[in-house]
C-alpha cells in the first residue's frame, strides 16, 4: 500500500510520487507549478520591468476615462496670431512712405544718404515731443491730428 501526503495548501491527499517537501512544507506538483508560475510572473513584472500589452492598454483606457469623467475643464491653450494693438492716436506718426519722401527730398536738395537719415530722424523725434506736449494740454483726438499735420506741413517746407 503506497503511503498518502496531505498537501500543505490544497489540503488534498496525493501518492508520494505527486507531492513533494518544500520548505518543510508539503506541496502537491499543482501547487508547486502554480507558485512557480507566479514566481516567474513576478520575476518578469516587477523585477525586469517586462510589461503585458493588455496591461499597457488597460492603463491608457483608465486614464481616458478619469479624463473623461473630470471633464475638458482644463482646455489646452490655443496659441494665436498677436495683431498689434489700435492706439486711439492713429495718424499722429510718421508713416514710411511719409519717411521715403522726406528722405528723397533732402537727398535731392543735396545732403548725403546719412546727412538725410539723421534730419528725418529728429524732425520724427520732434513731432512725437510736439504730440506728447498736446497730450499733456489734454486736446481732443481731432485738434491733435489737425495740429500734427500743419506741423508736418511746416517741416516739410523747410
């Protein structure tokens, strides 16, 4: 009559040849391959750092629906095109073609290229002074315009 072990975690009797001692324990060849199995699976997972793919992609649809379940609250912001800012004193500058034409005509009065340049220069840096001063007498928009033509006008002439 062949003798019968319990196994230590099923609590099933087996012939000696299926059951075996491990750490004074005695374990069936079933639960001996599933503890090993889990030992290879823990080996893989935690120790290399081998991950499933259906693991990986169980992730990825938790995180959508956490995302989905917080709600757009936080909406990306959308980088746009920066337009410059109106200032209310349009007109009260030099334009470029204003600043071509004073420069070509010192250039045909006879002054060199930078001669020209520098004269163009003040005379702008004059007008936003003289633009500034109105300002500061708190004239309306209209008479403030009206007053940096007829001083452009002057500088022109001369």
């Amino acid at each position: 009559m062949k003798k019968k072990k319990k196994c230590g975690f099923c609590k099933k009797t087996f012939p000696k040849s299926k059951i075996a001692r491990i750490n004074k324990m005695w374990r069936c060849i079933f639960c001996k391959r599933k503890k090993r199995k889990e030992h290879r699976e823990d080996l893989r997972r935690n120790v290399l750092g081998i991950r499933k793919r259906a693991d990986i992609s169980k992730e990825v649809r938790e995180r959508r629906e956490q995302r989905e379940k917080e709600g757009n609250k936080y909406l990306p912001s959308i980088k746009s095109i920066k337009y410059r800012k109106i200032t209310p004193a349009l007109g009260l500058y030099l334009t470029k073609v204003e600043w071509q034409v004073l420069n070509q005509k010192y250039i045909n009065n006879g002054l060199s290229s930078k001669e020209a340049y520098r004269k163009v220069k003040g005379i702008r840096e004059y007008l936003m002074d003289f633009t500034q001063k109105l300002r500061k007498e708190k004239k309306s928009e209209e008479e403030l315009s009206i007053r940096f033509k007829e001083e452009f006008e002057k500088l022109c002439e001369t």
